[in-house]
C-alpha cells in the first residue's frame, strides 16, 4: 500500500476539513482567514486525500490546525505519519514552541508525540478543547 505525504492546496484541506470536523456547518465554516499563510499536508493513501492538517508558522512558533482524518481510515496510524511530518516540517523553519488546540477526547494522541498540556482550554460548539504544546 503507498503512502505519500505532501503540501496541497487550501481548496484540497477545505474539502476534507469540512467532510470530517463539521459536515452540518456551511462549507465557508471550516475555512480559516489566515489560510492564505498556512502550509497545508495531506496524506494520500493509493491516491486517495484521507487525512490533513495545516500548519501556521509565526516568528519561531508555529500552530497545527484543523487536523482531520476520513473516518474510516482513523485509528490506523495515518494521523500519526501526518503530524511526524508537520513536526519536522516545522523543525525546517527554525521554530521552538508548536501547539495546537486539542479536543479533550484526542489528549492522549497529542501526549504520544511529546505535547502537553498548557493549563488552559476552552469550549466551542459543546465540545471540550486543551491547548497543547512542544518545545522543539
């Protein structure tokens, strides 16, 4: 089976974004106004986007946005190919602190990869988030 990760266009991680995090919502919903600056990866298996994330890099930090696997292919070790390559990815652009804002049930996914929790959250649309973080 191949598996490739690369950079793709905005259009590509809207498409899934909106499939897989909020599929009721109004397509424009899932699309970020910092877009434009972010490097967006998807992971494509035999061809096929399954799974994306984007990355956002700003004066030595950088944050991982709107991360989202086909449910189908979750729990399959995609997710975690995906966000190795965001980390060394960032890694190139001399970044020491990344983070993301976690969903609460995804923490021990984040802990895997050496994030931790910052002490702070929130919650939006009912559900529970965690700020994570990694200094590299």
């Amino acid at each position: 089976m191949e598996i490739q990760i690369t950079k793709i266009k905005k259009e590509k991680a809207w498409k899934l974004r909106h499939e897989v995090m909020w599929p009721n919502e109004d397509f424009n919903y899932i699309k970020l106004k910092d877009d434009d600056s972010g490097i967006h990866f998807g992971l494509f298996k035999e061809n096929m986007l399954i799974s994306v994330v984007s990355l956002f890099v700003d004066k030595g930090e950088a944050q991982f946005r709107k991360f989202a696997t086909l449910k189908a292919e979750q729990g399959k070790g995609y997710g975690s190919k995906l966000l190795e390559a965001v980390l060394k990815e960032a890694k190139t652009h001399d970044v020491k602190r990344i983070w993301c804002n976690a969903r609460k049930s995804k923490e021990g996914f984040y802990q895997r990869f050496g994030l931790h929790q910052t002490g702070s959250g929130f919650v939006r649309n009912g559900e529970s988030y965690v700020i994570m973080e990694r200094f590299l």
